[in-house]
C-alpha cells in the first residue's frame, strides 16, 4: 500500500525532525518494530484516517527518574493516551520473570499518572482486525466524546457525541435509533447542527443522507 508508506515515512521523518531528546531520536532512526507498524497500517490509518496526533516511541520518566518508552502514545490537545503492541512470543510464553515484572510496573507507572492504556495483542491485528478497529475508535472517542458547547440542547449534544465516537459519516435512520426519536424529529436536530456549522452534509443533494462532522 504506496499511500501509507508515503503517510508512514513522512510522518516518522517529521518526529525525528521535531525530536529534541537523543535518545528518543536513536530509537526512531532505527526504526518501529514490526507490530507497531502492521497495527498502524491495518488497524489505525484505515480507521482513523491519519496518523495525527501520534508519538511513537514516546519518552516518559518512571519514579526512579529513567525512562520509559510508549510504543505509541496518543495526545490529542495534551491528553494521554497509550497503545502497547503486545507480542506473544515476548510478553507471554517466553518472557523472562525479570522482565514480565518491569512491564507491569510500566503499566502502573502508566495508569497512576492518569495515561489511558490500551494493549493490543500482535496476533489480534491479524486474526481479528474488526475487533481492533472497534476497539481504536473506543479509545479515540474517550479524547473526543465529552465537551460540547453550552448552548446546545440535549438532542444536540448528543448527536456531537455520538458523530465523534463514530468518526465516519452516518445515516439520520443511525442517529435516530441513537437518541430513540423518530426520524423526523432527527431530521429537525441534523438541519439545526448544520445550521450552525457543527455537521456537515457528507452525501446526498436533494435529501441529505449522511452527515458528518463539520
């Protein structure tokens, strides 16, 4: 897939660019592992359809005052969130003692400095894609689910809500069957929002017949 190699290479080229700690630019100058990279190309970028706000190999400080390192840590507008490929080989059947207890420890360090944290098996990304790009949109709606303007009603909040935790374009028939309102009375909600450019009209000219955000 030309296109996300074009995406991928551009995108770790600019973090190493922006890096100023050297150690975080020699692990990406090496380049990320290999599951790190199959679950960016088969389960995020098609999902989410960029890789904005990512940082792989993203440097954290533990207690002791070391670092750490986050296989992707994902911080739209200064929150935290974590995404760890978990290999099979390395982190179950043949993983040492020693270091079985040092990735919990990262986890905790993780989940006491409020970082939300989401493991995704290697074996996942391949037997089960549908599972993880469910689980993708789950964690990336946590970021972009909650603040809504003041001025809106309910029906209206919740619709914003509901177009974030989706991120693709939707039916009225979807949304109505969101708020229990009938689809006309849907309809009245999905016209006011473009009204006031929070939606947009994703397809459709005569009758709109989906929306996305605006």
């Amino acid at each position: 897939m030309r296109l996300f190699d074009d995406i991928y290479e551009n995108w770790l080229a600019k973090q190493i660019v922006e890096e100023s700690s050297p150690r975080r630019q020699e692990f990406l100058r090496k380049g990320l592992g290999h599951g790190t990279v199959q679950f960016l190309r088969s389960i995020w970028l098609p999902t989410i359809g960029n890789l904005d706000h990512l940082y792989p190999e993203y440097e954290v400080r533990d207690f002791n005052n070391g670092y750490r390192y986050l296989d992707l840590a994902y911080m739209p507008g200064g929150a935290k969130g974590c995404i760890e490929i978990q290999d099979y080989r390395t982190h179950a059947r043949d993983i040492e003692a020693s270091r079985f207890k040092d990735l919990c420890m990262k986890q905790s360090l993780l989940v006491l400095d409020d970082w939300i944290f989401l493991p995704i098996a290697y074996l996942s990304i391949r037997e089960d894609p549908g599972v993880c790009k469910q689980l993708t949109l789950s964690f990336v709606g946590k970021f972009l689910s909650t603040s809504v303007r003041a001025d809106l009603n309910w029906a209206e909040a919740e619709t914003l809500r509901f177009a974030r935790r989706l991120l693709r374009p939707f039916a009225p028939r979807e949304l109505s069957a969101h708020l229990q309102l009938s689809e006309g009375h849907t309809r009245v909600i999905l016209r006011g929002l473009l009204d006031k450019k929070l939606l947009a009209v994703a397809s459709g000219k005569a009758r709109y017949r989906s929306y996305r955000l605006g």
